[in-house]
C-alpha cells in the first residue's frame, strides 16, 4: 500500500508542533537532578566596588546606581524565595523577586513559614533543596537565620531589606537608609521608615545583592543610596 505524503504546508506545521511538544516536556526544572554551576552573565560596571581594595568580611559597599545592571545570572539559576510575614514591607519584597526571576528565567520556589515555630524548620527545608541561593525576605526571619547560616557555610544567601548583626561568609544583605533591621534588641543602622520599601527600591536591591553574589562579594552589606 502506497504511504500518503503531506503537503509541504501541512508537514511543516507537523514538524514545527512536534518541535514545541518536545520543548515543553522539559522546560520545567523541577530540581531533581543535578545543573551546571550558575555564572554571572556580563559585568559589573564602575563603581561598583572599589577592585584595588575588595570589601573586607562584613564590610559596607554602596555601589555606583546602575553598577550591577549588565549582570545577571546564567539560565536555569535555582533560587529559593524563604519569607515571612504579610506586612506590606514583606509583600513588596516578595513581589519583587517573583517578578525578577520571571523576567530573568531564574528557576524559584518559594518557602514560607507562617508561625514563628516554623522558623527554623522552614529555613532548613530550604536549605535542603539545594538552590544557587536562598533569598529572604522578612524581618521575622533574621535571629533565626542567624542562628542557622554559620552551620551551613557552603550556602548562600541574600537578605534583602534587612541585614544580619554579625554575618558569615555565605551571607549577603542589600539594604537602605530606612530598612537595616538587624535583629531583636539590636539597633538600627537607620531609622526604620516602611515607607521606603518601594517596588523599585526593592528591586534594585535584589538585583544588585543577586549581582555581588554571582561576582563572588559574599559576607558583606550592600547599601543602597
């Protein structure tokens, strides 16, 4: 029996669809197996940091505004978004890193503990699902990451809109004049004012803690002007 041949439309249709399914089968991470090591996608710009003398563990840098804009991680980064908290500080936060990875294909999943005796057992799950980073946001979060981070040193972590009183070399915070909380019974580095924890401010830290991480800038403080 003689096969019947497709009309050249009709067969590229078929092949272009066939294409599009068996993209989409994998276009899903779901973490199971094991991915090539995140790299930092273009560079930073000048002003940044000063390269003729690195920040020091726990230092203080305030980037140039825009320093950190042509960088941005490789495809397929695994980042775990750990939050707390509904206050509308928390929520900008939040939203601002569901947008980034969104707008930068960064693969994410999201932890959130919701009674302050999840605390420790959330940021461990986290930790379990063995991102390129963890990122939290959430003033409830900082005593208990404290209390956790220096056990897991081969972690990274970025908090944003908040900072750690005396941070290990996997933790990097992005912070501002009206943010900084640093933990109960600690001082302000600034006067705390919700106000400033703007979408765009928001972003702007996330992507430039995101940019000193992926560039190796671990440990230390990015402050935001």
């Amino acid at each position: 029996m003689r096969s019947r041949r497709l009309p050249a439309g009709m067969l590229a249709v078929a092949v272009a669809t066939a294409a599009l399914l068996a993209g989409g089968c994998g276009s899903e991470d779901d973490w199971s197996r094991p991915h090539a090591r995140p790299s930092a996608m273009g560079t930073l710009g000048p002003g940044f940091f000063d390269r003729s003398a690195p920040p020091a563990p726990e230092a203080t840098i305030t980037p140039r505004p825009g320093s950190w804009d042509g960088t941005r991680p490789s495809e397929g980064y695994r980042v775990v978004l750990l939050t707390a908290g509904t206050d509308p500080q928390t929520r900008t936060l939040v939203n601002a890193v569901t947008q980034w990875a969104e707008q930068e294909s960064v693969s994410l999943k999201t932890v959130t503990a919701t009674r302050p005796d999840q605390y420790i057992a959330r940021i461990s799950e986290a930790i379990r699902l063995k991102p390129d980073l963890v990122v939290s946001a959430g003033n409830d979060l900082v005593d208990p990451l404290a209390m956790v981070t220096p056990n897991h040193l081969d972690q990274r972590f970025l908090v944003i809109g908040a900072e750690l009183a005396e941070p290990t070399a996997n933790v990097t915070a992005a912070d501002w004049t009206g943010a900084s909380f640093r933990g109960e019974g600690l001082g302000m580095s600034s006067e705390y004012d919700p106000a400033t924890f703007t979408p765009d401010r928001a972003a702007r830290a996330l992507r430039a803690g995101v940019a000193a991480v992926l560039n190796g800038l671990t440990g230390i403080v990015i402050w935001l002007d």
